[in-house]
C-alpha cells in the first residue's frame, strides 16, 4: 500500500521539531480528518531556506510528506520553495494511495503559511 | 485541543512494536481515513493478556488511543479485555476532540480482532 520512501521517511522522519526564533511559522488544520501541522522556516538575509523543522498531529502520510518536503525545501530561495508543491512532494516519495493525498496538502500549506509569516515580518 | 494525557501517549507511545509468535494479531483499517493498525497479543495458558503491542500508519490520536489501549489489556483476562470500549479507553485519556473518535475506534476493533483470531487457533 505504501511505497519504500514513504515507510522510509515515516519509520525515520526527517527534521522534526522546533526552531527557535524562526523567521517564519506556519500552522495550518486538514479540515478532512481534524490534523494538525506546523512548519518553522529559518530564512538567511540572501533568502536562502537555511532550516526547516516540522510538528504534527497527522498520519503516517503526514509524517512522510512533510518530512521529504522539509528536505527539498531547505537551501532553497523562497520563489523555489514557493513551487515545492504537493505533487513534487507525492513524486518525490515514489506516490500515496488516493486516499491519503489530503495528509500531504498539510506539509505544501504549511510551508506556504510559514513563507507568508515570514514575509508579513519583513 | 488535545489533554495532557492524550499529548503524553503520542509522543511517548507504550508498547509499540511486534510480539514474535504472538497468541493472537488483528489487524483493521479505517474507511473514514485509510488508516492501518495492528495489535499483537501474547496470551498464557491460563488466557492472560501478558504482553500486547501495535503498529500503525494512523495520526496521533490512533497512536495515543493505542498506547492506552494496550496498557488498559495487559495482565488481563480475554472476558476482561472484551470490554476495554473506545469509549473506556477515551475516558482514560480525558477525552479526544469529536473529529478524532473515529481514530479511537481502531484500537479497540484491532484488539477483538487479534483476540478472534486467538480463539480460532485455540
Ligand atoms: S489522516 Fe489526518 S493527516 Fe492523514
């Protein structure tokens, strides 16, 4: 039912946390299932993505899809991260069964989110 | 939006894992969100519950209604464990939010199902 990079990056997800005195926060709730996610975005001054750290509540799907999105997010400018889009994400981890693409629009709206943070305080 | 307890069991999960030659495994899915757990059950030849563990893809509330679950069964008897409810288990985490109670049901539906499939063997 899932792919070996979704077990992969649910059994070790990457980036996983807080990030102190981030540059940009973004909390968003998948009105489908009730979950909820946060990504902290750490920005340099040239733009450039330097962390990306994530808490959620969310399913395994969850789990995996912001945990690879965190990774191709980071060292990013903010127009790049911009287009990692759920579907890039979905790509990246090899696909997810149709009924579990709600979970990855949490990790795509979270960042957005965040970036919007982040612009909003600069 | 989650109690203290329920926040306790999903980031430290009791009894996560696999029980080798378990007495009894259910496994059950979720229709409401596509979700999979699966409840491993080592029963003693009197029909003690001595040890029990999970696995799931589910979100936080299936992890923390799981690892509640499986503490609530161990060291009891099957008739005792037949009635470890969602409804006993929610209680013992001082509620879940109504959008996650479908989440809780998997534990209990995954727990009457390894002890089915104990009694079939036995
Ligand atoms: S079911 Fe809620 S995030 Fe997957």
């Amino acid at each position: 039912m899932y792919s070996e990079k979704v077990m992969d990056h649910f059994t070790n997800p990457r980036n996983v946390g807080e990030i102190e005195n981030a540059s940009g926060i973004g909390t968003v709730g998948n009105a489908k299932c009730g979950d909820i996610m946060r990504i902290y975005l750490d920005i340099d001054e040239n733009g450039i993505i330097k962390d990306c750290k994530f808490k959620t509540f969310g399913c395994g799907a969850a789990v995996a899809t912001s945990s690879m999105a965190t990774e191709l997010v980071k060292g990013k400018t903010i127009e790049e991260a911009l287009k990692v889009t759920n579907k890039a994400v979905m790509e990246a981890l090899d696909g997810l069964p149709p009924v579990k693409v709600h979970c990855s629009l949490l990790a795509e709206e979270a960042i957005h989110a965040a970036l919007w943070d982040y612009a909003e305080k600069n």
